[in-house]
C-alpha cells in the first residue's frame, strides 16, 4: 500500500510538472512555427502545428530588408553594458550597508530608501527623463539608454546582494584582516566568491529587465541607431497590415542571446552560497 501510495503521489507530480511545461513551452512553440511559416500558412485553420512548408523568409527580411541586426547590436551592447555597470555599483553599495556600521539604525532605512525608488512608476519618471538626456545631448543615444537602464536596476541589485552579505559571518573577514587583507582585499578575494550564485541570479535578473524593457526605449529613442530590438519588433505593426512572422522572427531571435547567458551562470545559480566555507 506504502509503494502504490508513493508511486500514485509520483505520477501527480510529474503530471503536474507535464502540465506546467506545456504552459510554458507551447507558446514559445507556436512563436517559433509562425516565424518558420509562410503568410498563408500563418492564418490556416485548422492550424498547422507540425506539418507545413518551412521557409526563412521572415529571417531574411528582419535581417537584410530591415535593421534588426542594429536593433540586436543596441539591445546587446544596452544590456551588457548597464548589467555590468549595476552591479558593480550594487556590489560596493550593499556591502556598505550590510558589513559599515551606522548609527540610529541608518543601514535600514536607507536600504529601505533605496528599494522604494522601484516603486514609481516608471511612466512617472519618463517625461523628466526626457528633458534632462535631451539637454545633456544624449536624448537618441546607447549611452543615455546605459545610463536609464543602470539606474532602474541599481536598486534592485542592491537591496538582493545586501541580503546575501549579510547571510556571510563576518568571522570570514575578520580572519582575512588577521591575515593582513584590507576590507577591500577581503571584499574581492573573500566575499565575492562566497556570493557568486547571489551576483549570477541578479546579473540574470537585471539583463532581462534592460533586454526587454520597451517604455524608454520608446520614448528616448527616434532612428534606428539607438532603438532597441522591443522597439523594433512593435514597429512591425503597421497601420496598414501586421507583419506576424516578421514579428515572430524577432521575437526568437530576442529569446536566444538571454537564454545563452542563462545556461552559461547555471552552475552558479545552482550552487550552495557559502560552499561549506563555514563548518562546525
């Protein structure tokens, strides 16, 4: 009875798992076979899910008759860019608040500060945006959008990573200072390791929020020497027809680089925090 009860709660889990991957999978699916499908095929009802006529044509339009490998340069240069920046800003930030002492409770209140900046809106902050990258110059600009897409993620990577220094004893450093390090030695050669699944997961988090965010880049970029691949991709809606496997083209293409950089930080995001670093 034990066995035939065990087995039955087995097979509903991996039901469930089943289920829940469908979920996911079948739309990413259906992006992948509209974007290898031609116009006609697109609308057949019933529809075509395995058996129809694969062509490139949307790849070669988005690439050769369209300017998506720009938007993909912008995007990716975007991205990585305000990703690094971010964290390593983020980095020395949380430390700060997680390991220097303050008075009256401070490290709190400003980690609390810091985190209630994501609260507004963004559609709130656009408009003074706006006017402050247009009179510095950098209104239709990589770097303004470096520079918004850093600030945005800032918060964020400061309040997990301050959550993740403070999970750390601080008996680490203190041997390490014994040993004749500085705080900053300790800070790079002790504690960054320690956290790495921490920085992998917010690296991860922070690219996909640059990657895909779509109201800047809308409202701060004009041409296609700075417009990103979201941007991009919702131009294909026209007012007189919508190009869906065009659409559909970039959409895969917009998936691949953010899955790349997801598998490459999977053993980090994996592994334990300290590593066993601490025992007994």
């Amino acid at each position: 009875m034990i066995f035939v009860r065990v087995m039955r709660k087995t097979l509903w889990v991996y039901l469930a798992l089943v289920v829940a991957a469908g979920v996911t999978l079948v739309p990413i699916y259906w992006l992948v076979t509209i974007s290898l499908k031609t116009v006609v095929e697109q609308f057949a009802v019933p529809p075509l899910w395995v058996r129809f006529v694969v062509t490139l044509e949307h790849y070669h339009e988005i690439f050769f008759l369209r300017s998506f490998g720009t938007y993909l340069l912008n995007s990716a240069l975007v991205a990585a860019v305000s990703t690094g920046l971010a964290v390593v800003l983020g980095v020395s930030a949380a430390y700060a608040l997680a390991r220097l002492p303050m008075k009256r409770n401070w490290n709190r209140n400003l980690s609390f500060w810091i985190l209630s900046t994501r609260m507004v809106p963004p559609i709130v902050t656009i408009l003074p945006l706006f006017l402050l990258l247009r009179e510095v110059g950098l209104l239709n600009t990589r770097l303004g959008l470096i520079i918004v897409y850093t600030g945005f993620n800032l918060p964020f990577v400061i309040w997990m990573l301050r959550g993740f220094f403070e999970d750390l004893p601080a008996e680490l450093e203190e041997a390490a200072w014994v040993d004749g390090s500085s705080r900053l030695r300790a800070l790079v050669d002790i504690m960054l390791p320690l956290v790495a699944p921490g920085l992998a997961a917010t690296a991860v988090f922070c690219l996909i929020i640059a990657w895909n965010e779509f109201l800047f880049a809308l409202i701060l970029t004009q041409t296609d020497a700075a417009m990103t691949l979201p941007v991009g991709i919702a131009g294909r809606v026209t007012q007189y027809e919508i190009k869906w496997g065009a659409m559909s083209a970039g959409g895969v293409v917009a998936m691949i680089p953010v899955f790349g950089f997801a598998l490459a930080v999977q053993r980090y995001l994996v592994r334990g925090l300290s590593l066993g670093a601490v025992k007994g």
